[in-house]
C-alpha cells in the first residue's frame, strides 16, 4: 500500500500549532516560537516522518536545499561538533550539507568554485584562526550568497563571522591554577610568531600573560614555549619545560591535542601530573576526558558555533538577501577533571571564569 503524503498541515495538526509555526520551526526562523512548541513541531516531524518536498521547494524558491560546509582541518577532532551542530539545525528544516576541505586560500577558492557549480544555497566556513585574504568572500557576499564564517581572523564588521572568547579563557584558566595555589606557571601555546600568526594563539597567551601580571607572578621566559598546536610541538615544549632546573608547577598549554602530549613528556621526566605539574588546557574533544589523569579543560563552544552559523545562513535564504549581524563570540565553559589537583564532585563545572 503506498505511505499517506504527510503535508505541513498534518504536522500542525498532530503538534496543535499554525502552519506558519511549523514552517518557522522547519526553516530556521523559529525565534518567536517558544521552546515548548518548537519542541512539539519536532515531535510531531519525527512521528509522522514528514519530509519537505525538496523538488517542489527547489522550483518555487530557485533553491537546492542545500548548504556548503567548508573545513579547514576535516581531521580535526573538533571540527566533527560544527558538522553535528550544523545538522541540528539544518535536517529540521528541510536542508542538507555537502562537505569540502581546504588548507589555504587558493583551495577554498577551488572549494567554494565547485560547490557553487553544484547550485548549494549558502556556505559555512569552518577556519583555523588565521588572517587570510577574503575577496573571495567578499566576492559570495557582492553576489547575493548567504555565509557565515567560524573561527577566522577578520575585523570586516560587513561579514557574517562567530568565534569565541580566546583572550577571556586564556585569563580564566591561568585565573583558575592561581586559584588553587599555583604561583609559578608557565604556558605552551599555540604558534605566535608564525607568518601568518594564529589569533587564537595569540590572544590565549596575551591572557595568560594579563593574569599573572594582575596577580603580580613572574613571567619566566623560558616556561613560555610554542608548541604550534600539534602532538609533536606539545610533546617537544613540555619536554623542554620539563628539563628546566628551576621549572613551573602548572602549566596552561594552549589545546587539548599539545596537552595529551604534554602528559606524556611529564611521565616520561618522572614528574607526576597534577603533583608536580598541574595542567588546564582548551578545546575538550572526547578523548580529554580518558586521558590519565584526565585533561581539565575549557570547552570551545564548537557544536553551539555550527548551530548558529546554520540559522544564520537560513535567515539570509528565508530574507531572500543575505543579512549580516554583530559577530558572534561565544563563551567557553570549564570542566574540571584530575589534571589541575581540584577537588570537585565528579561531572560538575565551575562556571566561566573571565577577567
């Protein structure tokens, strides 16, 4: 027997709202619909396993249903929660992401060529925090394309762009050791004086620099070492620190992946993490909390950052014109585990420490 056709009006019915209510739910423009309705229209999507009529949405809006998402690290294990946030927000509505990778400029420009010949409807740009060229993206925005740009370095108030409080978590998570007692604490950081520099490095470490200097501790040269947000750079910093005859006894290491290895240049120097050498660290993938002892770290709100860069990018195809908004930063969050020595209940936070 052939299945019923499901139509919005079904979906209202079953959820007991309008059907605008449900077509605001389903294309993203649901900011005036309570979280209680919202939630039932889901429901009820779900239930009746309604699925828009691409083909006929795609010949009355000119519209494929479909949003490029470009990364720049598809490695990344940090990466992999844009995507998840990006579809939170997408699948409910009706639209679909196709994927592409970049490592520069010239291969985002080839990325963005062959998206735009498959006819996707806006891009979500991915970004490691570099100041790159964007006339390409000024190019998208001159031509009427909706896009959104997540964790790059750019003051263009005239670009869609989301981030998150770099600077702010540097200061809280040296704020959070001086908390505990920590007096001589050194960072590994990010790549600073690369060419081109990453903003997110610098700003963690200009927030670690302010914190010790508020709270009038030594900022020994020697206990700051890039370690280029790699396992190898990490690995070779802590090894470095670790060979100090005067060393620090906690360190804030600028991400996750340089602080698994940091944890183990200090197993293999003989010093015990958090005992001799406390560490708080950004970014919590999965893997932070199974390391031994398990990483403390602050969470880069990056499921939160997909979530919003697809509503934005909906709410430029829903306008019919792409619409810019303030940028968004976003706050990151602690969560305590074994290796900065703090006594918390398991699976509790501290709330966001800033300056």
């Amino acid at each position: 027997m052939r299945r019923k056709l499901i139509t919005i009006r079904d979906v209202a019915e079953h959820a007991g709202v309008s059907a605008s209510t449900v077509s605001h739910v389903l294309n993203g423009n649901a900011q005036h619909v309570g979280d209680v309705k919202r939630k039932r229209v889901l429901e009820a999507v779900e239930l009746l396993r309604y699925r828009p009529n691409a083909i006929a949405r795609s010949m009355v809006r000119q519209q494929t249903a479909t949003i490029g998402l470009v990364l720049t690290e598809i490695d990344n294990p940090l990466f992999i929660p844009v995507v998840a946030g990006v579809e939170d927000v997408l699948r409910p509505a009706g639209y679909h992401i196709v994927l592409a990778s970049s490592t520069d400029v010239e291969s985002e420009i080839q990325a963005i060529e062959t998206l735009r010949s498959q006819q996707v409807d806006g891009f979500i740009f991915m970004s490691l925090s570099l100041c790159y060229p964007i006339d390409h993206l000024l190019h998208l925005k001159d031509e009427g394309v909706p896009f959104v740009v997540i964790n790059r370095c750019m003051d263009d108030p005239h670009i869609n762009q989301i981030s998150w409080e770099d600077y702010e978590t540097g200061y809280a998570a040296t704020s959070h050791l001086i908390s505990l007692g920590h007096t001589r604490i050194g960072t590994i950081s990010g790549p600073i004086h690369n060419d081109p520099p990453r903003r997110s490095a610098i700003e963690r470490h200009r927030g670690w620099q302010q914190a010790m200097q508020d709270h009038g501790l030594e900022r020994v040269q020697e206990w700051q070492v890039e370690g280029y947000y790699t396992y190898e750079g990490g690995y070779q910093a802590a090894q470095h620190i670790a060979a100090q005859t005067r060393r620090p006894d906690a360190l804030f290491v600028a991400s996750d992946i340089m602080a698994v290895s940091t944890l183990k240049a200090m197993h293999e120097a003989g010093l015990q993490v958090p005992q001799d050498m406390a560490i708080v660290t950004m970014g919590d993938p999965p893997f932070a909390a199974y390391t031994v002892p398990g990483l403390t770290t602050f969470e880069l709100p990056v499921f939160e950052a997909g979530q919003e860069a697809a509503r934005i990018v909906l709410n430029g195809l829903t306008a019919g014109q792409p619409t810019t908004t303030q940028p968004i930063v976003l706050s990151c969050r602690l969560r305590i585990r074994e290796s900065c020595g703090a006594q918390l209940t398991p699976g509790k936070t501290l709330p966001h420490l800033s300056p």
